[in-house]
C-alpha cells in the first residue's frame, strides 16, 4: 500500500510537473478522496473500457497518459462524455492522475523509448525542445528501408504509413516526437534530422516538410504513444519499490481500424 501522497511523489521522481507544458493539465485529474492506494491501473487515456478494467480489477487509481481534463469544466453532466467518466470514476471510488508532457520531456520517456525500439545511437534531446529525441541509425540507409524498419519495429497493424520525402533518401539522423507533433518540423530540421517521425502530420504539414528537404513519417498518433503503457509501468514499478500493485491495462484503444 501507498499513501496518495507517495503515489504523487513518485509520480514526480519519473517526471517532475515542472516539465509539463503550459498548455497541459498533467498530476491529479480526479481525488476520489482514498487515502491508501493498493492498486493502480496504467493507461493510455479513460474511456469507457478502461473505466471497466478499472472495475473489474478494483484499482483504487488510473494512471494515464492523455489528461482526463484537459479545458476547464464549467459543470459535471453525466450526459457528456467526459463527465459520465468522471461521475462513474467517482461512484467507483477511483482516482485519476496523468503524466503527459512531461513524461514526453524526460529521458527514457516515449519519444526516448521508440528510439529505442529503433536501436538508435547517440540519443538526445534537442536544446530547447526535449520533446523531440534524435538519434543516429547504426548505418545509414534509404528512407523505403527505414519506414519498413518503423513498422516492424513499432508493431504497426496498418497497411501503410504517410510518408513525405524520396524513397531513396539517405537516412542517417532521425528526429522522433511521440503523438502529435507536426508544429515541431522546423526543430528537427534545425538539429539536422534527415527524417522527422511523429503522429497526426497534415496536409500542409507534408508539403512544408517537402519543401524544407526533410522526410516526414506518420506513424500515427496511437501507434508511437502505445507503448505508454509499458514504459511508465516499468518507471512507476522502480519508483513504487514494491508496494503497490501495478496492473497495465490490456485494451486496444486504437479508434481507427483499416478497410
């Protein structure tokens, strides 16, 4: 068992609230009032299905990645989405806390762990946007090469990724932004990348990316933040030091599908 108080301060040693972006609403989303903590659930986000793995398993807490709140809530209706999670989160007795941008910010965080997946070398933050990690490729290759190294890698169910640049490219840096980073094209062209990986890339984003010479990949938004999940259990495991017990959740929570 942990306090709430020790679950927040371990939270903290995996990655400081300072960390967070101004625009991010990272820590405690729902204080159910609990003071001992026996079992937490790790998440990318709260849906429904969540919500009743939460049950099933009865954890005292969710830990998320994606803030359950995110705009400031002028009331709980259990008519909208978010306020029938949180009215059943309540009637529930279960807390929620997220760790967002700032476990983006921290090394070994999700950006960190994809260039791991992709056995980069010399991994780094860039200066001034420690969101965005960059990383050698053991021997330099063509950009055709390197997507099919990130699907594999990435454990990609789809039939393609969008890519922008010359399949023949020479691919030797690469910059990595886990989720939705398509603003940050220019930091990763000022760090050298030759690729850019990130989620949610636009149109225009594309065509930018085009222009400026460096290739882009969308390796969709779920599919470089999936492994959340994981990632953060190991961390909160070492700093929990085996008094609480860790479930990671087991659904799918990928909206989109092929057809």
């Amino acid at each position: 068992m942990m306090s709430f108080d020790e679950i927040l301060m371990a939270m903290e040693r995996i990655a400081s609230a300072e960390l967070a972006a101004e625009w991010d609403n990272c820590g405690v989303q729902i204080d159910v009032g609990k003071d001992e903590i026996g079992k937490v659930l790790i998440a990318l986000e709260i849906t429904k299905d969540i919500i009743r793995e939460a049950e099933d398993n009865c954890v005292d807490l969710i830990i998320t990645h994606h803030p359950l709140i995110f705009n400031p809530i002028r009331k709980i209706d259990r008519n909208t989405v978010t306020g029938n999670y949180i009215v059943n989160l309540f009637n529930l007795g279960v807390s929620v806390c997220s760790a967002h941008t700032n476990f983006d910010e921290v090394s070994g965080g999700n950006s960190d762990h994809i260039a791991a997946l992709l056995n980069l070398i010399n991994v780094d933050k860039i200066s001034g946007n420690s969101q965005i990690s960059t990383g050698e490729l053991e021997e330099a290759t063509n950009f055709g090469a390197v997507c099919e190294k990130v699907k594999s890698a990435l454990n990609l169910e789809i039939k393609f990724m969008n890519a922008t640049g010359d399949p023949l490219a020479n691919i030797g840096k690469i910059g990595i932004c886990a989720g939705s980073g398509s603003g940050m094209i220019d930091d990763a062209i000022g760090a050298g990348c030759d690729l850019y990986i990130t989620g949610d890339i636009k149109y225009h984003d594309a065509r930018y990316a085009a222009e400026k010479g460096i290739c882009l990949l969308d390796a969709w938004h779920y599919g470089i933040e999936k492994f959340f999940t994981e990632n953060y259990s190991e961390k909160f495991a070492d700093a929990a030091g085996g008094r609480i017990e860790i479930i990671k959740s087991s659904i799918n929570l990928d909206p989109f599908y092929n057809c």
